[in-house]
C-alpha cells in the first residue's frame, strides 16, 4: 500500500497559535505576538446546502442585508459558542488562511470567559479541535488580560480588571496569578449599539443597522463628553414612511444614550468587590482599575467609571488585543506563564 502524502515535511511542522474567539472579532497570534488575523467573528453560509459564502470581515457586511437563501451567523455568543457547526466552519476557515498547507500540527492557546461553564469550555476545546487543532490549551480571559496588560499579577497584590468585550463585560480581582472573584453580565458594546439604537428611533423616529449603530456608537456616542466636537452623518429609514434618511448629527445628539449601560457597569464592579476579601480592595485603591476589551473604547467610559467608583481608572494599551496577547505569552516558556493555564 503506497502513503501519500501532499507534503511529506508538513508532519514534521507544528505551529503554536494564541486565540481569542469573541462575540465580534478573532484575532490569532504567533507566540512572538505578531498579529495573524483579525477579523469578524461571523460566517455567511447557504442555507439548505450548509457551503460557506463568506467569513470574517465579508461575511459581516451581508449582515441585515442577505437574502432569505444566505445566513448570516455569529456562532459565539457573550464568550459561548451557540451554534457549534457554524463556529467549527468559522475557525476552520481561518485556520486554512493562516496555514494554507494544511498537514502541520496547529497547538493552540485560546482565552475563555472566566465565568463559563466546565462543560462550555471543554465544548469550546472541542470545537479547535474539529476545526483542526491537533492540541488545545485553555486561559483564562481576565489572566491573559492581564498579563498582556503589563500588570504583574504574581505578586501578593490585589488587582482589579474589567473587561468590556462586544457581548460581555467581565470584573474580575486577580491575585498571585489567580482570579480570586470574577462577575461577568451581557453588558457588552452590542449593547452599548442597541441603546443608541434606541436613543436614536426616540429622538429622530429613525430605525438604524446594526452596522450603522455601531459606527454611531465608535464616532458620536460618550460617557463623558468629548472637548471637542464631533459629527457624523447616519443613514437609515424613517420608522413612520420607511423613506430613507440622512442625518447630520454631533455627540450632542447623544447625550444620555449610554446612561443605562454605564450605571450598569458600575455595579458590576461594586458587585465584585463587594464579594472580594477586604485587604484586596485595599490594594485596588492602590493599583486602581485597568480596562480591557473593544467597548472600553467608548468616549470616556474610563474617567465616567473611575469618578463614579473613586478609583483611578487606565485603559490598557490595544484594549482589544491584551487577551490574545495574553495568551501568546502563556504559549512561551521562556516567560514563565504556563501556569496560567486550565488544567
Ligand atoms: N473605539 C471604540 N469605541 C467604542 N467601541 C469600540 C471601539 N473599538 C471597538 N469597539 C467595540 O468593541 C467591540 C469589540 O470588542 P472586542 O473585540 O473586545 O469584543 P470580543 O472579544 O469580540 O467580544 P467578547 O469578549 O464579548 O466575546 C465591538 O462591538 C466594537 O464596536
Ligand atoms: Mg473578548
């Protein structure tokens, strides 16, 4: 019986990756951190036949618009995979963009939502692994966070992190590389879009996109008002005459729009300290409040948060690229982190 193989050196290959899959982005790294892909979490595929049409950043710009024949999927959901076939066709995809000569080992690192479920997060190993994966090892978001943060988590001292994702906002209080209470709630900056979505069909009687709330909530929208001005213009339909509709519009239109979310988002973090050892709360009122994820971008979020809890408050550098980060770290063994990892 004759072997054969594509590319006989490829079995001698393995690549080690760092994953974060989130509710709206992937981003994939090599253990050096060098960025592989960044891309939508979103698969377009035909219904009936199951063939994929378009991933990542194409596959998003079908969103609202497809036909009845396409579907437009976003298989994970606030950090868990709600249609397993979907996220497993998604990953392999990008896989095969990062590594088109397929045969080599892939070893991945990939970042889990703290507060998920055992069983959610062996569902989540199994889907790398159908997707391609020869090994799968898991960390922590809030750790990774961390450590692609630049916090020093080893140390005896109380730290204190909130993440702010596209579908989930995560407190957490780590310590000597542990997490020692983490909350998580739906507070993403999905529902941030959803909320100035809301303000804006108040106000103007207007029924906007998906896309066009986010891009309203990236350019107009704040938590402490900006210095300077800034405008936009908004496409949509007139929800009365479904006419369409081009407003010009400055941040002042959004004033209070994201009042809801950010109250929310204090008492998350109230929550969390509250179930938090007392002499770790001292500490935080040292190391302050770091914040990670894509939503910790919006227009003052920070100093709103920080004044409202009477801590001082940082973004993290590339907010939405610590925890991949994080994890590249956790892939090298000169750094030391691989004890961060799920056993
Ligand atoms: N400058 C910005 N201002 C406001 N929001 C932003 C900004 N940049 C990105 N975002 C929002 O951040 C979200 C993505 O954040 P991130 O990539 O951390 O989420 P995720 O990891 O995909 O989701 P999750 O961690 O909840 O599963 C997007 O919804 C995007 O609209
Ligand atoms: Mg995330």
């Amino acid at each position: 019986m004759s072997l054969r193989l594509r590319n006989p050196l490829n079995l001698l290959r393995s690549h080690a990756i760092a994953l974060d899959v989130g509710s709206g982005r992937t981003r994939i790294t090599n253990p050096l951190s060098e960025v592989l892909l960044d891309e939508p979490t979103v698969i377009a595929i035909e219904h009936g036949t199951g063939a994929v049409i378009a991933t990542g950043t194409e596959a998003k710009s079908y969103l609202g618009k497809a036909p009845e024949r396409i579907q437009v999927i976003r298989p994970i959901q606030a950090g868990v995979i709600t249609d397993f076939d979907s996220a497993k066709a998604l990953l392999r995809a990008f896989f095969k963009h990062i590594f088109p000569d397929d045969g080599s080992r892939l070893k991945v690192c990939a970042v889990v939502s703290h507060g998920v479920t055992e069983l959610e997060k062996r569902t989540f190993a199994d889907c790398c692994k159908a997707a391609g994966a020869g090994k799968v090892e898991l960390v922590d978001t809030p750790l990774a966070a961390a450590v692609g943060a630049g916090l020093d988590i080893r140390q005896p001292k109380g730290r204190l992190v909130l993440g702010i994702g596209a579908g989930l906002a995560e407190a957490s209080v780590l310590c000597l590389s542990d997490v020692v209470h983490s909350e998580s709630a739906h507070i993403g900056a999905e529902l941030f879009h959803e909320a100035v979505a809301q303000h804006l069909a108040a106000r103007y009687k207007v029924a906007i996109g998906e896309n066009m709330a986010e891009q309203a909530t990236l350019h107009l929208a704040w938590m402490e008002r900006p210095e300077e001005l800034r405008r936009m213009t908004l496409t949509g339909k007139y929800s009365g005459s479904g006419t369409p509709c081009a407003l010009e519009l400055t941040d002042n239109d959004l004033e209070g729009a994201l009042d809801v979310p950010l109250r929310a988002l204090e008492e998350l973090v109230r929550k969390t300290m509250d179930q938090t050892p007392a002499e770790l709360v001292a500490d935080i009122a040292d190391t302050g409040l770091t914040l990670y994820g894509g939503g910790a971008q919006v227009h003052g979020l920070d100093s709103a948060l920080g004044r409202r809890l009477g801590l001082r408050t940082r973004v993290a550098p590339e907010p939405a690229m610590v925890a991949v980060l994080g994890a590249a770290a956790a892939l090298r063994p000169d750094l030391d982190f691989r004890k961060l990892l799920i056993k």
